[in-house]
C-alpha cells in the first residue's frame, strides 16, 4: 500500500513492461508507482521458454523477480485498476477503481492486450494445454506434431510458415485468406494444408486437444490449435486523453524513445503492437523508464 497522492512516474501495468520500466526509473531516482494486477498480466500463466536469460521458467516466477528487483529499486506498487485518465496544465490525473486519485508529471502506459479468441466451448480451459494464442511462444513445443491455426492475415499465414520448422503437418482454417502477394506464394508453395472458408466448430480433448472440427463436418487430428486472430490493446483509457493510436487503430503510436503524442506519457510492451514477447516488452519498458525518468528530472530542474 501507498499513503501518498503524487508521484514523479505512474506506470499502468504490472506485466514484463511495466515492472521493467518500474526498475529503470526508480534507479534514477524519480518516485515510481505501478498500479496493476500482477496475475492478470499475460505472461503469468506462461511457460518462457525463448527469453534470452531464463531456462524454461513459468512467467509467474519471472514476474515475481522482476516485481521484487523494482520494489528494491524504490518503486511502489498498487494492485488496483486505472478507471479513468485525465490532466490538467500541472500534472496527470489517475482515477482509480477505489475511487482513490492519484497525480503525476509522467505516465507510462504498459496494459498489455487482450487476445481475440474463438469463443468455443472448452477453449479456455484447453488453453496452455494445446490451445494456444502465440506461435512464436508455443510453436516449438508441439515439434513433429500435427498442428491446426486459425486464422487469414499475415500473423496466421507468417505463424504457419514459421511452424514448418518444427512440424511437417500444419493445417490452416480461415473465413478468407486476407495477405500480400509474397506471403500468398510462399503459402501456396509449401505443403500447409489450407482449408479457406472453413471454420473451427468444435475442439476435441479431455486434458489436451486432440483435434479440432470444421462447419463442413471435416476432422482434423491435432495436438495443438492456435488461434491467431490478432489482439486488442488496452487502449481506451489513452484514447480519452487524446493519445494518438498507430496505423491499425489497435496500438498506442510511439517513437524510438518510447514517447506518445503527448507529452510525459510514454507506452511500452503489447499494447504498442505485436510481436508479443517478453524480450520486446522489457526492451521498451527499459527505455520507456529511463525517458520517463529524464523528463520529470528536466522538468523538476527547469521549474525549481
Ligand atoms: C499463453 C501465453 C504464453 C506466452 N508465452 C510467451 C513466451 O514463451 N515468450 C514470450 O516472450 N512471450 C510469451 N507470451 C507473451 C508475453 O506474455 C507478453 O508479450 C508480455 O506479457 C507483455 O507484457 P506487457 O507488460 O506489455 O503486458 P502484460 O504482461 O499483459 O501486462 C499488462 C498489465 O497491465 C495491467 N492492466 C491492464 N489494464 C489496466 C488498467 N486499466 N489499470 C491498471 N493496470 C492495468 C494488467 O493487470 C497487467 O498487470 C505469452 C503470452 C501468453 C498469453
């Protein structure tokens, strides 16, 4: 818990973006709060398994360590959820779910995704048990098994070829194949079995997926079921404030310092676009901290 009402930096979200940027700028000696929920962040139910210094660790222990080396560092924590962003001509304002209201001269934003999902019954607790969101992540796992993603646009078709270097069965469900001429030929060369048109009905598996059916009563044996449907950042509470979203109209639009639109709001991690991993989200919380830091600092020196 906090007792005080303004900080230098406030960072939404406990994830791997947050806690990394939480780290960085506590280090320069700025006040830090983080305001989030720890377990609702994606890489706690994770298994990491290609984050260059970790061996294999579930993400809960990732996220304990990074939570433990930012509190070190002097960041505060508030496991709570922002309801409502604003500002005025000093400071940022912070609505919490309490109703509490908090202050700062900076923000960073590090609320991550949410991950469309097919909405069939049995997915979610088949998740992590061959239902999964992130080929990058979970590809490797399921080497010379047979394979099934959903999926039309450039991630699910990229995914697939990816997925041809663990697995020689991989068969690709789409409403419509929706990509460029070069992803196109590659996929029409490979041997991925495409079925355009079709969608998934159904996923068999007790304790794992065993395979997946299509609305034209075709059954796939399948170890492994990705769903590539794209995600939707957590970007309504920026929208609000008037921070200007990427090319997509999904993600918060950044520059190489990690700096929104507005000024003292930075953003790091998921909700500035894919590819969703650890290693990117640290990358720019890192920077994102540091500029944070810098900014508070200038400004604190520019106005003494
Ligand atoms: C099943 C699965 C497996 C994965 N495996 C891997 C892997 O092996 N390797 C890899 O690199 N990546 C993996 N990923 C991706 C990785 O988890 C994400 O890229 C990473 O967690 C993104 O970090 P982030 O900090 O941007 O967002 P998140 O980790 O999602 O954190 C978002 C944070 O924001 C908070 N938040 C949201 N809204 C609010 C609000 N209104 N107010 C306050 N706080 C808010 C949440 O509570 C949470 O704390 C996996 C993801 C999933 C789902």
């Amino acid at each position: 818990m906090t007792a005080q009402d303004f900080y230098d930096v406030i960072i939404l979200g406990a994830g791997p973006a947050g806690l990394q940027a939480a780290l960085h700028a506590a280090r320069r000696k700025v006040s830090v709060l983080v305001i989030g929920k720890t377990a609702k962040s994606s890489a706690f139910r994770a298994h990491i398994e290609n984050f260059c210094c970790l061996e294999g660790q579930s993400g809960a222990e990732m996220l304990e360590m990074a939570r433990e080396k930012a509190e070190t560092s002097g960041a505060e924590f508030l496991e709570e959820d922002v309801m409502m962003l604003d500002s005025d001509n000093e400071k940022y304002i912070v609505e919490m779910e309490s109703g509490r209201e908090l202050n700062s001269y900076a923000l960073i934003l590090a609320m991550g995704v949410s991950r469309n999902s097919l909405g069939l019954p049995g997915e979610k607790g088949l998740a992590g048990k061959g239902v999964s969101y992130c080929i990058d992540c979970d590809g490797p796992l399921f080497r010379d098994e047979p394979v099934a993603i959903v999926g039309g646009g450039s991630a699910a078709v990229s995914g697939a070829l990816t997925m041809m270097f663990y697995s020689g069965e991989i068969h690709l469900i789409c409403k419509q194949l929706e990509v460029g001429e070069s992803l196109a030929r590659n996929l029409k060369d490979s041997d991925i079995a495409v079925y355009e048109g079709r969608k998934v009905v159904q996923i068999k598996g007790e304790d794992s997926v065993t395979g997946v059916k299509l609305d034209d009563g075709t059954e796939l044996a399948v170890n492994a079921l990705f769903v590539e449907l794209g995600a939707k950042g957590a970007v309504e509470l920026a929208e609000n404030l008037g921070i200007s979203l990427d090319e997509t109209m999904q993600y918060i639009a950044v520059n190489k310092k990690q700096e929104t639109n507005l000024q003292g709001i930075y953003a790091a991690g998921d909700i500035c676009g894919p590819p969703w991993q650890v290693a990117k989200s640290v990358g720019e919380g890192c920077v994102a901290g540091l500029e944070a830091a810098a900014y508070v600092s200038h400004r604190k020196s520019t106005t003494a």
